[in-house]
C-alpha cells in the first residue's frame, strides 16, 4: 500500500466521520426558539462552566472536561462552521448540554444552583436546554434527608 493510498483512507474517514457527526447534531438539534434562549444565556453559562471549573468540590476529571469545553467555545475553528444555518451554532449549545449533564450526573445538582451567576429564569431555560431534571434532583434530596 502507498503512502497516497494510506493518505487518501485516512482524508476519507475523518470526512466520513464528520459527516456522521452533523448527522447526529442535526437529529439533536435544538429548535429555533431554544437556540435564540441558548445564545442569549451564553455570557451567564460562560461564567457558570468557569466557576465550575475553579470548584476543588467538583471532581478533577469534570474539571478537566470544564476547561477543555471553555476551550472549545473560545476556539475560533467550531466541528460545525457557524454560517451553517442552526447547526452552525447548535453544535455549541449541544456540547454544552452534554457536559453540563455529565457534571450534574458527577458533581451533583446543587453545584448548577450554587455557581449559577444568573436569574432563577435563565438557571431554569439552562435545565430545559440541557434537559437536567429538577424533579429527579427533588426527589434525591428527599430521600437523602
């Protein structure tokens, strides 16, 4: 096999795994309203993933995914370029929502409503859009006492 060969595999499968991820983004895809919500809470979500990201309480491996999210938003290349309409800026909004859900999973609820820089409103469109249950983290909080 040749190095053109070799060259050509590895070009074809990162497209073809970048494909599948746009794929995947845009069956996830929040709606409009929910991207306008997103975008609109980005500065008190930036200070939320910095706090978080400060706490010595949050476990060091979130932590780690914290500071590499807050890298990834500062970065200017995205997965998804920006001037693609919705996906363009949703593949941020789903990043975030999924480490934000693997923090609350971690770290536990109360740090979300403890480092929360905003209004209760935009702390309850941030749970929406991450889909973190405030039902569930009542019960557990029920059953602790």
């Amino acid at each position: 096999m040749s190095w053109l060969q070799l060259v050509v595999g590895v070009l074809g499968g990162v497209a073809l795994l970048w494909l599948l991820l746009v794929s995947a983004l845009w069956l996830a895809k929040p709606d409009e309203r929910r991207l306008r919500e997103s975008l609109r809470l980005l500065p008190d979500v930036v200070g939320l993933l910095t706090r978080l990201a400060r706490d010595r309480q949050v476990p060091w491996g979130m932590r780690l995914r914290l500071w590499g999210l807050l890298g990834y938003l500062a970065m200017p290349v995205d997965l998804i370029p920006d001037f693609i309409p919705v996906l363009g800026y949703a593949d941020d909004a789903i990043v975030v929502a999924f480490v934000l859900r693997s923090v609350v999973r971690s770290a536990g609820r109360e740090k979300l409503d403890e480092h929360w820089p905003g209004t209760p409103s935009g702390l309850a469109a941030v749970e929406r859009l991450a889909r973190i249950s405030r039902a569930a983290h009542t019960q557990d909080r029920g059953k602790a006492r």
